[in-house]
C-alpha cells in the first residue's frame, strides 16, 4: 500500500456561462478537499452526448492523488459541484459544472449512488481522448483494456477538439 493514497481519474465539464473558469475552479476544489492533481489534460471543446439540443462542452480530465475512500470521494465532488452553483435539474442537461469519477486505482463498485469504473466511459469520445492523453496505458479493470485501446475501437463520432486559450 503507498501510503493508503488512491489514484482516480476524474472528468470535469461544463456548458454554461464561463466553463474554463468552472474547470479552473473545480481544480482549486479538488485540491483543498480531494488530493494531489498529478496530471490534467489540455481542455477539449466537445459536442453534447446523450441530450444534443444544448451548447458545447469543455472537457478535462484530471489525474488525483487521494486518502478518501469511493464514497468520501464522491461526497466532496457533490460538495464541490454544489459549492459552484451546480443545480441538479435534468439528466445530462446544461450544467456549469459537473464532476464524474472515472476510475478509482482498480477497484469495481456497482452500489445503487456510485458505479466505478464510470459505466459510460468506453462509449465517450469526450471521455477517452481527453484520458487518453494523459494515461493511455490505464486498464480499464472490467473490460481489460487500455483506455488507448478503448478510444481505438470507439464507435462515438462526436466532435471533441483541443482547444486553446
């Protein structure tokens, strides 16, 4: 065991008013309450999946470094999420932020308020790419494959582009 600490993989977005600041913000959150941001990957403008009458999203996935457990770890991210005036309205609806746990080191959960690894990741292309850059090697525990495996056999098209600022 390293120390009791955790790696997990978490995924921001937000499509409402100014979503870099969001992310940014979101950042700042995650390490007062969460742990150590070991890597993030660049932001990636993306195209709504699942409810596509709705504005673009930003993307990041970052890499963290934790000591709270799967059920801590999704109380802070609601706490954090909640902090920014994130409103629960409809599902996969506008959000100024959201916060999705990707994977937790390799553990499976499948509990009725938190499923890792996320159930949707391998069929997201906002997902895997922006994961993709920054742990291509990553395993997903359940369908043992690489998370560049995965993007490779992806069927999503969406656009999901790296952006700049």
């Amino acid at each position: 065991m390293k120390n009791n600490m955790f790696d997990t993989y978490i995924l921001l977005g937000s499509n409402l008013g100014n979503s870099k600041k969001y992310i940014s913000d979101a950042i700042i959150e995650i390490v007062k309450e969460i742990g150590y941001v070991k890597a993030k990957s660049s932001l990636y403008q993306t195209a709504a999946w699942g409810k596509i009458d709705q504005p673009n999203f930003l993307n990041q996935v970052v890499h963290v470094e934790t000591k709270l457990n799967p059920e801590a770890l999704l109380n802070s991210i609601l706490s954090i999420e909640k902090k920014l005036g994130r409103e629960r309205i409809e599902k996969w609806g506008s959000r100024i932020i959201d916060i999705d746990i990707l994977f937790y080191d390799n553990q499976v959960i499948d509990k009725a308020d938190l499923v890792i690894p996320h159930p949707y990741l391998h069929l997201r292309r906002f997902t895997l790419m922006p994961l993709n850059e920054i742990a291509p090697n990553l395993i997903h525990p359940e369908l043992s494959k690489s998370v560049s495996q995965l993007l490779h056999d992806l069927d999503d098209n969406l656009s999901v582009e790296k952006v700049e600022f």
